[in-house]
C-alpha cells in the first residue's frame, strides 16, 4: 500500500507541473487562462470519476 502511495505521489510531482506547462504553452496568449482552466478541470473531473468507475469495474468482476 505504501509503495502504490508513493508511486503515485512521485507520478503527481512529475506529472503535474508537464501538463500545466503543455497546456500554458500551447495556448494563444489571449486564452491561457482558459486552457489552464481546462486542464485542471479535466484533472479534477478525472480525479472524481475515477473512484466510482473502478469500484464498479472490481464489483462486477474479473469478467469485465
């Protein structure tokens, strides 16, 4: 459990600074804040879906 937490705190770290700067860098400057908005929210949105999907996915089985 702990190695699983730490990988994917190291993978956050990594990740999370890459993809603002993807994001901020391919925006025309007129619409940077809107592309930053964006990404973060597909991330929150990810963030929130993720649970329910996997619980429904170990709930239904080894089949699916």
């Amino acid at each position: 459990m702990l190695l699983g937490a730490v990988s994917y705190t190291l993978g956050e770290i990594l990740g999370g600074p890459i993809t603002t700067t993807i994001a901020a860098e391919s925006a025309p400057d007129a619409l940077r804040g809107r592309y930053l908005s964006l990404n973060q929210l597909a991330v929150s949105a990810a963030g929130a879906v993720a649970p329910a999907v996997l619980s429904g996915l170990l709930s239904a089985g080894g089949a699916v």
